[in-house]
C-alpha cells in the first residue's frame, strides 16, 4: 500500500464519529479508508467500515452495500451495480447501515462511497443528499484538482461539517470499463461458487417492488429488518405455480420473509452481468432474461 506523507498528519486531526471518504472514479478512496482503518483500529476500540459502492464492491457481491463491524456483517440490496437510477435505494440503504453501526455502538463509522460525481448523471445532487442525510462529522475529499467542489462549495460555508482535503495516492491506477466488468465477474464467480437450487414459492414472501422475475436476475433474500441474507439468480420459472427456482450459495434462510428483485440479470456459467432492458408491455409476473 503506497502511503502519502500527508495522509499520516490527516489520521491526527481526525477524532470519533463518522468519517465520509469521497472522490471520482479511481482516486483510491478504497485504498485510503483501508489505511485508515489500520491506524484507527490502533487507537479505538470498535472502528466500523460501510462499503458503499455495489459497482466495485470489496466487503461483499457486487450489487450490495456492506458494514463490518468488528465480527458482525450486515448488508443491503441495491439491486444494481450502478447508483444511476438506483439513488433512492442507495440512500435508504445507507441509513440503514449507518443506524446500525451507531447501534452497535462503534466509536468511528468509516462511509466508503461510490466514485459518482458527474453532474449530468445526478452525482452532484446524490452526493449532497447524502451528505445532508448522514451528517459526517468529517469528509475527506480525495481530489486531483477541484473536481469536488461543486458538491462541497456549499458545504464549506455552511458546516457543520468538517471538510479535510487529500491528494490521491500517486498509485491510484486507472480501471476502464473492461477491467471493472472482469472485477465484477470474479466476484460473482467467488460467490456462487458453492452453489445450489432451491425451489421457491414466492407468494410466501413480501415480493419487491413487485414479483416481476426475470429468468436470470439476480435477486435477494431478505430478513425482517430489510438486510439481505443471501443473493440469488433465477435460473427457472413456472409463473401458473408461482414458483422460482433459484440458485444460491448454501445459506440458511430461514430467516428470510421478503425476496428483493434487482436489475441485472447474470449469467450462470460466466457470471457476466447485464442490465435489464425495459419491461414495458410484458408479462407483471414473469419474463424471459438473455440466455447464456
């Protein structure tokens, strides 16, 4: 891990509470809150990291948002691997997982965000929400140039949060779109590696936002408070049975009350993933996915 001075004299100014890490695509964000969260460790007792970005996701699938805290793990269902078009579950998601590390009592919450901050696909507006909502008592902007102002001038005049500007480490490497799409399909590939099917009827479940399945999507079985227990891809479907088959790692879900449908569909044998083209005009209740 390549440690720029000026971080070591970032990690002493900083003190308990939450600390949001924000930045564009490929400024290390992930780097500097793993880092943080070694020398944070040192010197509290309970230090918490969310992962919060279901593109590139390092705590958990692709697709979800992910809190560890100490040996406990909670994770949430984004249902896509973009926060375009998806701000609304991301948002929900995050207080949620927030909420639960401040009830798990951890001392520090280190928030690992998304690199969306392009203005035309709503970064700013997203960026500012979250902020708004969570509150963090400090922000590390993690900027090359001033790429993060229009999402933090506000900010700066206004409070009360504290605002610790970073340069990214000189190792940050840049990822195109092929890399990012090879990350993602080893990651699926790791996590349906143990996998097996399982018959599903899904009018035992609450169904979100609707049972509209896709032959395979990828969905989430869910406990009562809305985390996610295990993630599933439809592999069969016999909608006059209300039934799914679905294959997943070996979990226990008896815990599960609620099946969350996503928006990627992904491939059972190379677990490439895909989003959803529209479903105007077909069936409410089923309808065929890409083959693989």
């Amino acid at each position: 891990m390549d440690i720029p001075e000026h971080w070591e004299a970032i990690t002493a100014e900083l003190d308990k509470g939450m600390i949001m890490i924000i930045g564009g695509p490929d400024t290390g964000k992930t780097t500097f809150c793993q880092y943080l969260f070694q020398r944070l460790s040192d010197q509290h007792h309970s230090v918490a990291i969310i992962d919060g970005d279901p593109g590139q996701s390092r705590l958990g699938p692709p697709t979800t948002m992910t809190l560890s805290v100490g040996s406990d793990v909670r994770r949430v269902f984004v249902g896509s691997t973009s926060p375009v078009r998806h701000m609304l579950p991301m948002m929900v998601g995050a207080q949620r997982l927030v909420a639960e590390a401040k009830g798990a009592q951890a001392e520090i919450i280190l928030y690992d965000t998304t690199g969306l901050i392009d203005e035309t696909q709503g970064g700013v507006s997203f960026k500012q929400a979250k902020i708004d909502l969570l509150r963090p008592n400090f922000i590390i902007a993690l900027q090359r140039g001033k790429e993060l102002e229009p999402i933090l001038a506000p900010f700066r005049k206004r409070g009360p949060y504290r605002i610790i500007d970073a340069k990214p480490s000189l190792a940050a490497q840049t990822r195109n779109m092929f890399m990012r799409r090879r990350y993602r399909r080893l990651q699926f590939s790791k996590y349906f590696e143990h996998s097996h099917r399982l018959v599903l009827d899904w009018t035992k479940f609450a169904v979100f936002p609707r049972p509209f399945f896709t032959v395979y999507g990828l969905v989430a079985l869910e406990d009562r408070s809305g985390f996610t227990l295990v993630l599933g891809i439809v592999i069969d479907l016999r909608p006059p049975y209300r039934e799914a088959t679905l294959l997943l790692p070996k979990t226990d879900i008896t815990q599960a009350s609620a099946i969350r449908i996503g928006d990627i569909v992904v491939d059972p044998v190379s677990f490439e993933d895909q989003k959803i083209k529209s479903v105007e005009g077909r069936s409410p209740i089923a309808q065929s996915g890409p083959g693989p």
